[in-house]
C-alpha cells in the first residue's frame, strides 16, 4: 500500500487536463489504492485556469494538496507550471509540457507570455528535475493532437517511483477512450518512451529503465 | 463503462472511482427516488445532468425546472404525495427556492425529501460564498454534511431515513472542494423507483393562514426536538480517536475541513480526539458538552461563518464547562474564502505551540517573483461565440456610452475590455435594476441576459418594465442552451429527457407580456445587429431584442458530428496594415498579435461557425480558404 503520493495537474480549460486526472484515479481505484482527486475549474469551458490535484494513499484524506508536498507537477501549459510551484519542493519532479497557450488578453502585447528558457529557468529554482516534452509533436504522431494530455501521463508514468502500474493505466486510457483507444495508447507509449530517453541524457544516475 | 452503466449497475460492495457529485446521484439512486427537479448551477451541475441521463433508463422522473422555486415545488409537492423526491442546487438558487422550502418545512412531507446546497466557497463560480448551513437554522431543517465521495452517497441514503422519520426535508450540504472530489466509492444496493403516490386533502395543514401556520410552527419545533435526539444518536457524527487521544486538546469539525484536520495533525505528528460532525443542525449538544468536558482545549475548525464555534460556546456555558475553545475569534482561521490543509496546519500549529514542519515563508517569498511573470488568465468567452458578436454590435451601437447591466452566464464573463458591462448580480437582477436605473438617469441602457436566465427569472422584470412604462433596451442573448452549467436544455429549446415539446420562443413571451418592440436578429449579421440596436436606443418604451444564434461549442460538436469540417479564418498578410481592429474590440482568443501583424489560431478559430471578424476588418484582410 502506498502511504502517500501527489500529482498536481495544472493547465488550461480544453487541454483534457480532467481526463488525464481521471485516468489516474480510474488506475489507482483498480490498483486497490485510496485515492482522491480534487479539480478546479472556475468559470470558463475553454481558456480559462484548470487546476487538478491526484493524490493516492493511505494517508490521503483531502482533495488539494498542501505546499512544498507535490511529488510531481504535471503541467500541459508552459506558463502554467508556474502557477503551482508552491506545491514544489527541492525533491519534486516536474514535467512540463512546452505547448503555449497565450491568453487573449496578452494577444495585443505577445512580449508578456514568459517564453521557455524563462519559465525553465524559474522553475529550477524551485527544485533541479525538471524535464520539458513537446507533447503536440508526439500527441500529432500518434495521430490525434489532442492526446497530448495521454502524452503526458506516459511521461508521468515513467517516473521513478511513481506508484501506479502502466498496464492499469494503460486499461484505464482504453477504457476512457473506447473509440480512440489505439491512438491514445501510442500516445501513452510515445510519453513512456520520450521520458526515458530524456532521463538517459539528462539524469544518468536516475535508475530508471 | 460510460457514466450512465456505473451509476446504474447492480454491484453492492463494489469500489468505483466516482465524482462525489456521481456518488450522490448514486444516493439518489439507491433510494428509490421518483421525482428529481432542477435548475443547474455550478457546482451542483454534474448531479443532475447525471440525473437527467439516468431518468428515462432506470425510469424515475427528473426535469430541468425553469428555476430553483420552481424545482422546489415540483419536489416538494412529489414528497407530500408520497413519492420520495430530491432537488439539487447551487448555494445562491437556494435564495430563489427558500420561500417555498420555510413552506415546505411548516407542513412536512409524506415522504422522504432532499435539497441538496451545493455551496460554492472560494468562491469560484459564483456572485457570492454564502454559508447555508445558516439556512437549516432559518428553516429548522435537520442538515448533514458529507466530507468525502463515500459519505456524499452514504448521507444521500441516510438523509432520505431521516426525512421520513422526522417527516421533514432534509438539507444535505456540500461545498465545491466536495462536489468536485472524485475518489473511492463503495456501491449500495439499488431500490426500485417509487413513481406514483396520493395527495391526501387536509385544509388544516397544507392551507397556510396564520392559524394554520402558527400551529404548524409548534409541530415543526416539536419535530426538531425529535432530530436533536437523533443528532446525539447518529454514526453519521463520531469522536475519532477517543481514549488514546491527548486530553490537552480536542478538534471539533465538520465537511471538508475534516479532511485537513486528518492530514495537518499527521503532518504535525499530534494525536488529538476529534469530533466529527456529520449533522450539523440540530448539533448534538450531549456530544458537544462530553467533548469539552474531556479537554482542557477544543480548538473549532470550519469555513466560512462561525456556526460550530457560536454553538460551541453556548454549549460551554450552558453546561458551566470551562474548556478554553479556540477558533476563528482568535484569528486562527479566516471567515472568507477556503480553508486548506496549509491554512489548518497552521492554525493548528499556533493553537497547540506547535513548530511548523515546513518553511513555508521560503517558498511564498520564492513564489512573490513569478507572481510578475505569471501571465493572467481570466475567463473568456469561447472563440466562435455568439455573445462577443451581440456585445460588439451593442458597443458600436452605443459608442460606449450607454449603461450595461448584465446578468449570471456565460455572458457575464463580459466585464472587461474591449466588451465592458456594468454590473453582475444575481438570476434576472440586470434587467430588473434596468428599470431602477432608467428611473433616475438619462443614460441609454442596454440590460443583458440569456436566454435560460430570461425562463429563471427575466419574465417578472420585463412585465414590470413594461407596466411601469420604463425606457431600456432588453436585450435577450439566446443561445438555445443553458451554455454556462454545461448545455442544460430549458424551455426555449423545447428537449427533455422524456422528448420533444414546443419550443417556447422568448419572443412570443415578450409580445404576451405586452411589449410593442421586439425584433429577433442573427448577432453573425454584423451590420444588420447594429442596426437593430440603434432602432431599439431611440424607441420610446421597452425595445426588446432577441439575439438568436447556438451556442459555439453546440454548433461546432453538431458539425463535427456530420462529418462537416470547420474551416478556421485566415489572415491576408498582404492586406493587413496592422490596423488592430479585430484585437481591440473583439477579444477573441483565437486572434493575437504577431510583430506588426495579424495571426489567428487555427486550432481555436471556429472560421465558418462564426466570421465575425471577417465582417470586421477595415482592410478586408480576413478570410476562409475553401477547404
């Protein structure tokens, strides 16, 4: 049983951030873990903040996780992985997915949307293992650029010591897309993959294959 | 599995990864309910758009009633005929639907009746964080408060035990930070839906003169007794932890708060006994007076308004205990906005001399500076919406120099620039304050609404106009949906979940309530809608306007769904001169700068659905590529 793990999802409205939330709670239930996930998503369908936070465990009694506690932040939106770094501490991961989404009120001064050496830049500061994907290229050659979410929850799943097994995940996935399930699996795959090779190159002394 | 298979499915005991919103649809399921109404709001939606899928399958009646008091009647006539029912709302639709409920409470029911308030406390997507658990009190009303999924579907089936016991409503409150939390739900064994019952005639209890009321005033009081012994009784309130626990301090709490409390006293290695409280009105007041008497310290933790904490220390001093009860008087807690579990730690770290495990001020410091660099993000409309074309056309009709009050939807969103309103309250406020407004000012007005919120609540405001003699322009933004819960049905459109009706056109309303001046425009028209708008400024009276076209998101799934393909908008960099028209006074999400120039998404742009900015452009630089 695990005692206590946190993803935070963050993102924007429109990116399947509640999917990929949902896969892992659907994994973790089949798994036999405690789970709770906690979303919020304020006025907008599309464009606006969307905030979901996945906990799993014995320990886990509430939907938000607390400061400094995140084990990982699972960002779709570039910019958006800054909103939730108070719940980053020196020995979270992050991973982030490079895919820009500039809010139409900065459309008439682009300069304002913080570009991707800025944001990694920041975000190191609050803890070394940061890893970015392009998920859209890796969501388009799985065939559908809207997996980019599953595309990110690959990713996540190739972390080490994250708690959830890639076969319930990827049970999960097929059974939350039965129509699309083929390409929803690459997509998964293609994640898993890219984050290795990343580790590989980036973290040697992470064990992670 | 979609949703509608695992809330029907037959298997007791089995763990499913459920919304609690999900689970309480479960709840209602489990208990045989027959008669569901309501009106969706945020962040109760999820509970009865489920419940209006699963009606015609498991064969119970639900409707999308036209408002909260509506819905309320609808369920609480259902329970006095002996049908169990069940009504869900939103914290602030519980406003809309108290009249009838303090009703409702005076004569009781037949049969088991729950109002489910989901109260949005942040607030997130609301005009207001109102506390309604004050409203239990208010209507002597026994209410219960779930913490988690599993409790959310346990307090459901409880509460319909309860309401027939006491033969009165029951409140079962929620806050969003519940709603919205999915987890581990055990499922219950299903009851077969009760459909049909009897209304049994009885003047001296349902005619509600002063005679009658006063009497019925001392039955329901007699009732509340009855609760107070159940609330000492329940399981669903317990006190975890009891003998090996500190008898220093001891936590009283209840919903979500509970949650943080587990969490903080692990985080701060603390074993204190808590008294969960799972019925928070009446309160157990015997649980509450052993509970202070075995602890030198009883620190309250809940959102919102101080309602343990007053009942607390009148228990106290009911009962000559002298227990030293901390809470939000000593500034260990805020009354505004969400508790969280940092929030609570550190409360609970000050009230028992406790260190915080945590270097929190380090990371808020680090946090200050990306605060700069953190684009904002505010809600917009969706490209492609019919809204942003109906207030561009208001905007260039009035030059801006009008007053705009609006009203609770998607359209509310309109509050910045470039498509600035003026004020948002509540359901159908903007159109009533219309009429205030053009009492004592000569500005022009164009007042706001949808077209869902026009069935809610717009109709009364528009006869009062209208016999008052009132000069405005009543514009009614008709989407064809309930756009900003989640593509509710209402009237207009004529669908339920039991077929097709009529469709009641919002312009035949306006003419039946006597208005002279009512036109009905396509807002993707541009220079048709402005026109309209213009005409409807000098009419002297009520001009009521109809801005008809579907919802974005409706009209885009409805061509995908025909295999038709959506062709985004294209810039002719040879003609765009950089003007910026199309940024500054659309606001379209698809459309952004690029240096000097003009760019559009093509993944946002919903190009042929909308076109506005086509018809915009001053260079005609704008276009569709055929594809």
């Amino acid at each position: 049983m695990i005692s206590e793990y946190n993803v935070s999802i963050v993102g924007v409205g429109g990116t399947g951030l509640l999917t990929a939330a949902a896969v892992l709670g659907e994994a973790a239930v089949r798994q036999g873990e405690k789970v709770r996930v906690g979303e919020i998503h304020g006025l907008a369908q599309r464009g606006g903040v969307v905030n979901c936070d996945v906990r799993i465990g014995d320990k886990v009694f509430g939907p938000i996780i607390m400061d400094l506690k995140a084990n990982v932040l699972l960002s779709l939106e570039l910019a958006e992985t800054l909103r939730a770094l108070k719940k980053v501490s020196p020995e979270s991961t992050i991973l982030m997915n490079s895919y820009r989404m500039v809010p139409p009120g900065l459309s008439a001064k682009g300069d304002q949307y913080p570009d991707e050496e800025k944001v990694l830049a920041i975000t190191k500061g609050f803890t070394k293992n940061v890893f970015v994907l392009d998920a859209l290229k890796l969501a388009k050659k799985a065939g559908d650029p809207r997996t980019m979410n599953v595309v990110m929850i690959g990713a996540l799943a190739g972390i080490t010591g994250f708690p959830l097994k890639k076969d319930l995940l990827r049970k999960a996935i097929m059974d939350l897309f039965p129509k699309a399930a083929d390409i929803n699996i690459k997509a998964f795959d293609l994640g898993y993959r890219e984050l290795n090779a990343s580790c590989v190159k980036h973290f040697p002394h992470h064990a992670m294959l | 599995m979609n949703l509608t298979e695992k809330l029907l499915i037959d298997l007791p005991g089995k763990d499913f990864f459920m919304l609690a919103n999900e689970a309480i649809v479960r709840g209602v399921i489990e208990s045989g309910v027959g008669v569901v109404s309501a009106y969706p709001g945020t962040p109760s939606s999820e509970i009865s758009d489920a419940l209006y899928q699963c009606a015609p399958i498991r064969k119970f009646y639900m409707e999308f009633s036209t408002n909260e008091k509506v819905a309320m009647e609808v369920a609480g006539a259902a329970a006095l005929s002996g049908v169990r029912s069940f009504t869900p709302t939103k914290h602030v639709g519980l406003n809309v639907s108290i009249d009838a409920l303090m009703c409702f409470a005076y004569v009781g029911v037949d049969a088991g009746m729950i109002v489910l308030s989901a109260d949005d406390v942040g607030p997130w997507s609301s005009q207001n964080e109102q506390d309604n658990r004050c409203y239990s009190n208010l209507a002597t009303l026994p209410m219960l408060e779930p913490s988690t999924p599993q409790e959310a579907k346990d307090m459901v089936v409880e509460g319909y035990k309860i309401s027939e016991q006491l033969n009165e409503p029951v409140i079962v409150r929620t806050t969003t930070r519940v709603n919205h939390t999915s987890g581990n739900v055990t499922l219950g064994t299903l009851t077969a839906p009760k459909l049909s019952g009897a209304f049994k005639k009885q003047a001296d209890r349902f005619i509600l003169s002063p005679t009658v009321a006063k009497k019925r005033h001392e039955i329901l009081l007699q009732r509340f007794e009855r609760a107070k012994r159940i609330a000492e009784e329940t399981n669903l309130t317990f006190v975890e932890g009891e003998d090996s626990g500190s008898k220093d301090f001891g936590i009283i709490t209840s919903g979500v708060s509970y949650n943080y409390v587990k969490e903080a006293l692990n985080e701060l290695d603390l074993n204190f006994e808590i008294l969960k409280l799972g019925m928070t009105n009446p309160l157990p007041e015997g649980k509450i007076a052993r509970f202070l008497a075995n602890h030198d310290n009883v620190i309250v933790i809940e959102e919102l308004e101080p309602y343990l904490e007053h009942f607390v220390k009148a228990t106290a001093n009911e009962y000559g205990i002298n227990a030293k009860i901390l809470a939000k008087r000593d500034g260990l807690f805020p009354r505004f906005g969400e508790l969280d579990p940092r929030l609570v730690l550190e409360g609970l770290a000050k009230a028992a001399g406790k260190k915080v495990p945590f270097d929190f001020q380090r990371v808020d410091q680090e946090f200050e500076k990306v605060k700069s660099v953190l684009p904002k993000r505010p809600p917009v409309l969706c490209p492609g919406c019919p809204h942003r074309a109906t207030f561009y056309a208001i905007r260039v009709a009035t030059g801006g120099k009008a007053l705009y009050p609006n009203d609770i939807g998607c359209y509310g969103i309109v509050s910045m620039p470039p498509l600035e309103t003026d004020t948002v309250f509540c359901m159908g406020s903007g159109v009533g304050m219309a009429s205030g407004f053009s009492i004592v000012t000569d500005q022009p007005i164009v007042a706001t609404l949808g077209d869902s919120t026009f069935f809610h609540s717009g109709v009364p405001a528009l006869i009062n106009s209208i016999y008052n003699n009132h000069k405005f322009v009543y514009a009614i933004l008709d989407n064809e949906t309930t756009a900003m819960t989640g593509q509710q049905p209402h009237p207009g459109t004529g669908v339920t979940n039991r077929g097709t009706t009529e469709k009641i056109r919002p312009e035949e309303v306006a003419k039946g309530c006597g208005a002279k001046f009512v036109k009905v425009i396509d807002p993707f028209f541009v220079k048709e809608a402005v026109k309209t708008f213009r005409e409807a400024l000098t009419y002297d009276g009520v001009a009521v306007i109809i801005s008809r076209r579907e919802c974005a998101l409706l009209a885009i799934a409805k061509k995908r769904k025909e295999g038709q393909k959506i062709v985004p908008c294209e810039v002719d960099n040879e003609r765009c001169t950089g003007c910026g028209v199309c940024v500054s006074t659309l606001g379209c999400p698809a459309i952004s700068w690029s240096g000097k120039k003009i760019i559009i998404d093509p993944v946002q742009c919903d190009g042929t659905v909308c076109g506005v900015c086509m018809q915009i452009c001053p260079q005609k630089a704008i276009g569709v590529t055929s594809g």
